[in-house]
C-alpha cells in the first residue's frame, strides 16, 4: 500500500482520507485544525501545523508515494507550485483558477506529476464527457450540469457550501470558458440562466460556470458547456448585491456555512449529443449519509457496479462501493442471469375465477404489481404462464398440468421489477419454510411529495 500525504482535511478533505485509511494505505494529514472524523481515526497519522508550510519539506514527515491537495482554492494554488518543485505525484481537488497544466513544463523539468480536478465536476463529469466522444465521436453538444445543495429551500440564500465559502464565490465571480461553433470563447460568470427540473427535488435554476477546464482541449465538440444549479432566487440575490455594491463576503461566509444538521444533496447529469442526434445521458445523485456530506461521498467514493456485475466489480481495487442493491430480493429480470443470489420476494395471489379449462383469473392487477419490465412469473406452478395485467385482475393461461387450479388456490408470482412493487404495497410479509416470521412496514411506502 501507498503512503499517502493530505493536505486538507476539510468536509471534503476529511472524507477521502479516511477512504484512503481504509483502505490499508498510510496515510497522513497535514492541517491546522482537521475534522474530528480524521483525528480519531486510528489509521491517520495527524500533522498540526499550515499545510503550505510543510509543502516543501513533506519528506521530513515520512516516505511521500502519493500527495492529495485538497487545500482551498487560492491556497491550493500556492500548494501546487511547491509541490511541482518536489518531484511529487501528486492529486489536486484544490480546483483554483490557475490550473496545473499551465505549470506543465516546469512540472516536466523537475520530474513532477499532477492529476488535476479529481473531483465529481469537474472529474468525473470530464470522464463522462470523455467516454461520450470515444463512443460518438466529435460531439454536435457536451452539457453538464451539477450542483451540491440543500434538499429543499431554505431561509434567506438557500443555501450552503459543501466546500470553501471562498472557492464558492470564486466560482460565481470568474469568467466561463466554454465551447461555441468549435471555438473556445469566455463568457461572463452566472450567464445563460434558465430553469430545469431535477428529479425528486422540482425545479431548480442554472446558469454557466468555469467547470469544463481540461475537457476544452481534449474533446473536439461543436458546444460545450458547464452549469452549476441552485435553488431559485439564489444567485439573484448574489447578483442583486454584487450590482449594488452591498456584497459582503465575511457576511456569506457566516450564512453559507455549513450545516451538518440541515439535509443536503449533490445532483449532476452530464448529456452529450452526436452530429446525428444520437445522445448519451448520465446522472448522479446523492443525499449524504452518516460518514459524510454528499459532496465529500461524491468526490471520495468510487462507486460502481451491480447486483449483476457485483463478482467482477468486487475484484477490483479501487472500487470503494459497490452498489448491488437488488440481491436482497432478486425479481424477473434477474432470474435468467445465473447469479448466486435466488428469488426471495413473490406476490401472494389467489384463483377467483375458472371460466374455462385453459384459463384463471387471479385477484392480482396493476395496482398491487408491475410490469415496467414485462409480465410477472408464476412460481412453482408448470404448465402456468401470466397473461393479461389488468387494473385489479390478472389471467393465467393453463396447460394440461395446471388445470386442476381452482377456485381459491394459492399462486405465487414473481415480479418483473421489485422496486416498482414494493412501492405500492404497505407490508412485507416474512416467511421462512411455510411459517410467517415478521411482518415489516415497508417504510417508504407513501412518503412522495
């Protein structure tokens, strides 16, 4: 394992960190007053004192494989032009103005390396866009949009910054560089406003910033564009106050500060478009949780895979998380995929009709099953197959073997999809060899608004 220096150890800072620890590497932080999360960590190594000034003298703290920068912005900065005189790899989530690349040659002559804008946007974002133009080619549009934010509105800014308050207004007061008619161009910051909806949270307003960065030399595109999202009224108000002279920035400082008890949520969709109209789509959402806010998950979490995919994804190293979720219950579309996980969860149903020999009606329709991805299947039943989903109804189409059906058999059906089920019913009903065990509510049942 790798020997890890951090410089930073913020709400972001913190969080990759710990990631990193977990991970098995050795791992140090270097910062004047770091998260609690960090300082007890058993695996951390803790350097108090300026990050800046133990910059150029890292190796009096241990072996240096690996620095990762996650100072604030300008200070990232300064951070960056010392440790590229250091023969460092390095990472850099400092996300400045002045990008590392136009430190390359002095990088180049002192054996330097940088990963730079390792971050959800711009990173992984770049990555997206860059997947997009090795499978479309030269893009006819590349749009991203993101944005960390409370998950409702709230008094006053709606508002507070998952990261530096300082790096936030830089964000909103530096010029956008984006691609129009194949050409780079800048445009003033905060322009291009318009109003989209994020799903789960209605509508939100966004407008352009400086995100595309290395993504504007290395994918050809007809347009190109960054935008960050925010609650509506937000960034009027900025622009209210910065146009009357009234902007505060100690005053921002205090009210977008970060609330830990205030629920947040970080949401990005990345679209890319062929000169054909063919489109590719991406989106990320996260709502935080107890290890960290949702923009430190969505910057230190690598997150990948499936219930399908979960024996390949789990062999590889750098996975962090891996998001199998359906394994719990499994439902039609998995069935046919060989996995080691059998279905658990069935929709308990009885005949109410024989009309005739090759026919059942059971009380099972839309409104306690569905059927996004087809029909269900019936269990243990040969010679049955679902035919017909009706509002309250469901028909069953009899071979010789299962016409001894009658009136007020039990059968047992196997949803396509079982997110889509389990959402309109209020209890599971557990059940191990034929005997109830549990009755659970099924807590997110009615809970939409």
């Amino acid at each position: 394992m790798a020997s890890i220096h951090c410089l930073g150890a913020g709400l972001v800072g913190s969080y990759v960190a710990c990631r990193l620890a977990d991970r098995g590497h050795e791992v140090h932080v270097h910062d004047m007053n770091p998260q609690s999360s960090v300082v007890f960590h058993k695996d951390i190594t803790i350097h108090h004192g300026d990050a800046l000034d133990h910059c150029g003298k890292l190796y009096e703290f241990g072996q240096v494989d690996i620095v990762v920068n996650m100072l604030p912005g300008e200070i990232g900065k300064i951070a960056m032009n010392t440790l590229n005189e250091q023969r460092y790899r390095t990472v850099d989530l400092s996300f400045s103005d002045d990008t590392p690349d136009r430190h390359d040659e002095k990088a180049r002559d002192w054996g330097a390396s940088i990963l730079w804008d390792v971050g959800i946007a711009p990173g992984l974002s770049n990555m997206l866009l860059a997947e997009a133009y090795r499978k479309l080619g030269p893009l006819a549009k590349g749009e991203i949009r993101v944005g960390g934010n409370p998950t409702g509105p709230t008094q006053g800014w709606n508002y507070m910054a998952p990261f530096s308050p300082k790096d936030v207004i830089a964000e909103y007061t530096r010029p956008a560089r984006v691609i129009r008619d194949s050409e780079e161009v800048v445009l003033p910051a905060l322009s291009e406003r318009h109003m989209i909806e994020v799903p789960e949270h209605g509508q939100m307003e966004a407008f352009l910033t400086d995100g595309l960065r290395s993504v504007l030399s290395s994918i050809p595109a007809v347009e190109m564009s960054e935008y960050t999202i925010r609650w509506p009224g937000h960034i009027q108000m900025f622009i209210d106050q910065r146009d009357a002279g009234t902007l505060d920035e100690n005053e921002l400082l205090h009210h977008w500060w970060y609330d830990h008890k205030t629920p947040e949520f970080t949401w990005m969709e990345v679209r890319a478009e062929d000169r054909d109209g063919t489109e590719m789509v991406w989106r990320v959402a996260d709502d935080g949780g107890g290890d960290g806010s949702s923009t430190a998950r969505t910057t230190g979490t690598v997150s990948a895979g499936g219930t399908s995919t979960h024996d390949i994804t789990s062999k590889v190293p750098e996975v962090t998380e891996i998001q199998a979720g359906s394994y719990i219950f499994m439902d039609g579309q998995y069935v046919d995929q060989e996995l080691a996980f059998g279905p658990a969860l069935t929709i308990m149903t009885q005949v109410i009709s024989r009309p005739v020999a090759d026919r059942a009606i059971l009380d099972v329709g839309l409104k306690s099953i569905a059927n996004d991805y087809g029909p269900p299947r019936v269990m243990d039943l040969d010679g049955a197959e679902f035919t017909k989903l009706s509002e309250e109804h469901g028909t069953l189409a009899l071979e010789e073997s299962a016409q001894g059906l009658v009136h007020g058999d039990v059968v047992h059906l196997l949803p396509s999809h079982a997110g889509t089920t389990i959402n309109i019913h209020d209890y599971y009903f557990c059940v191990r060899n034929g005997i109830l065990e549990d009755v659970v509510e099924v807590a997110g049942r009615g809970k939409f608004r």
